[in-house]
C-alpha cells in the first residue's frame, strides 16, 4: 500500500501534459498579394519562423562581414544561411499568415500583449552615427528627442482567415521597439551569444520619448530581456466582443494574421521579419513544467517538500 501511494505521489513530480508542440511563430502563409520589393526583400515566406539574429553585411562602409540585428541595425540583406530574412509591404499589398495553434487573449500575457510583429526598424544615433557589431553600445547615444526609421504596416486578425477584425488605430507593425536579438554585457562591454526573449513583450507603456538621449544598453535595459517589436492587445480591437471564446481556455483568440502596407495618412507600408504568440508559462499552449506542483513555473524544493509532507501523511496513515 505504501509503495503504491510513494509511486502515486512520485508521477506528481513526473506528469507531463498531453499537449501537441507548437510553434511560437507563424508557421504558414496562405495568401498573399504583390510584388512587395526587389529582391532579397520579395518573398512572403521571409515572414515566417522566428526573428532574423544575424545577418550577412552588403554595406561597403562596414568592414565586417555579418552584424547582429540590435535596436540601433536592423535586419536586412540575408540571414547568415542566406536566406531571405524580410519582406517589404508597399500601399495595396498584403501577406496573410497562420499559426499553427490558437493564439489565446490569456489574461496572464506580459502587459495583456497577445501577439507580437516584427519589423526592421532602428532608432536614430546622435550625429547620424551607425553602429556595428564593435561598437560600445555603453557609448552609443539615442538621439534626443528619440527618432528611428519606423513605418506603418497595418495589422488585422480573423479566427478562421475569412472574417477580419483590424487595428484601425494602430499600433503598426514595423514601428516603435526595434528588434534586439542578442544580450549585452555591460560590464564587459561586449555582446553575449545569449538571445532575447521573442516571445516577450516591451512594455507598450513606454513611449518614444522614454528612449531620448539613452546609451544602447540602457535602452536596451528598457527591453527587460524582450527581442522587441510591436505588441499586439486583441483587447485594442474595436471589434473584439465579436472574437468566439474558446470553450476549452476561456479565451477569445486569433489564428489568422494580415499584414498590409497602410493606408490614407499610413500609405507607408514597411518591412516584416516575423510575426510570433506571446508566450507565458501556464498559457493555453505553454503548460506548466512537469513537477511543478505549485503552479508557479519552477520545478524547486517546495514542490519537493509537499511531495515529502504528502509521504509521511501516507506513512502514518498507513502504518496506523
């Protein structure tokens, strides 16, 4: 009896939750319309899978043959496999893309972010300086007030890629929180191999403003170990009471995105790298890790010791 109830009590620690994996990235595109911009920047398929973190260098003023995407660079040319890494969306011209899996309007996301896009934007740098992978980024200055290359790319949403609800008022993709795919060591003022979080949204509180005058790697620090991009609130939508709610989460949520080069005062259209689910332990798609007991995303000696309480309750109880 005992050793059934310790073989019980030890599958605790051990459960895994019967959830199929899924990609945090849009993972297929299924329609598209345009001639988007000269190659390498023309292909729709460009803006699936996970941000660009390293690219190859065709800029003859820079020596150095790859760069890492960073707020103050962003992507462009080809990945270091040489593939296609954005795709330029002008006036009139779209891309749709799927994700493999509901992305749920979970109450517990990062600032109520549901979905991130992103772009290839880039603050501006005090004296029109540029930045490579040897700059100082403890050095760099943001200019003051902050100002960057930052387009308008129109998003709209749709659970089943026939009804569409857009973000009339933005926010717009390929704007505010360039990519930044890499760590910084401050203290040893050089980058990590380290990535960012993608999955990770900026805090959409911070304006523009908040970078002014910032070195590199104290806006970086802004990040919090967010990759960036612009973040998306499905609650933002004018329309979002008519989302259906998923029986299973609870939640409203979206499996279709459209990315379209805007419109009347937004006519600018812009680049995208990717589009990714905001991800949070505990989430529709990211359960628990196995173990943990608690709830609380780690698998650590709490849980262990309500497994040990839970052993010597069955031992008295069974040697009563």
């Amino acid at each position: 009896m005992k050793i059934q109830r310790l073989i019980f009590l030890i599958s605790l620690l051990a459960v895994s939750y019967s959830v199929a994996a899924v990609s945090d990235y849009a993972a297929e595109v299924v329609e598209f319309s345009g001639v988007f911009g000269p190659s390498p920047y023309n292909d729709p398929n460009a803006v699936l899978g996970k941000p660009a973190t390293r690219c190859l260098n065709n800029d003859p003023m820079t020596p150095q043959p790859t760069f890492r995407v960073k707020l103050t660079e962003g992507a462009y040319n080809r990945d270091l496999s040489g593939e296609k890494v954005i795709t330029t969306l002008n006036p009139g011209e779209h891309i749709v893309v799927k994700f493999d899996h509901k992305v749920a309007d979970y109450p517990g996301n990062p600032f109520g972010q549901d979905f991130i896009v992103y772009g290839n934007g880039a603050f501006d740098l005090q004296g029109n300086q540029t930045t490579s992978d040897a700059s100082n980024m403890n050095q760099v200055l943001l200019t003051s007030p902050a100002t960057g290359i930052f387009e308008a790319v129109q998003v709209s949403v749709s659970q089943d890629g026939q009804i569409w609800h857009t973000f009339d008022a933005g926010p717009w993709a390929d704007d505010l929180y360039p990519t930044q795919a890499y760590r910084w060591d401050r203290d040893n003022a050089q980058w990590t191999d380290e990535e960012m979080d993608f999955t990770k949204p900026v805090d959409p509180n911070l304006g523009i403003a908040a970078f002014s005058g910032l070195t590199g790697a104290d806006a970086m620090d802004l990040y919090d170990g967010s990759g960036g991009g612009t973040p998306f609130d499905l609650k933002d939508l004018a329309s979002y009471d008519e989302l259906v709610v998923d029986p299973n989460s609870g939640c409203r949520w979206i499996q279709y995105v459209r990315l379209e080069g805007g419109e009347g005062v937004y006519a600018l259209g812009g680049e995208v790298d990717a589009v990714a689910d905001v991800a949070v332990c505990g989430d529709p798609t990211h359960p628990y890790p196995a173990g943990d007991i608690t709830k609380d995303c780690r698998v650590d000696l709490e849980d262990f010791a309500i497994l040990a309480a839970s052993w010597l309750e069955c031992t008295y109880q069974c040697d009563r």
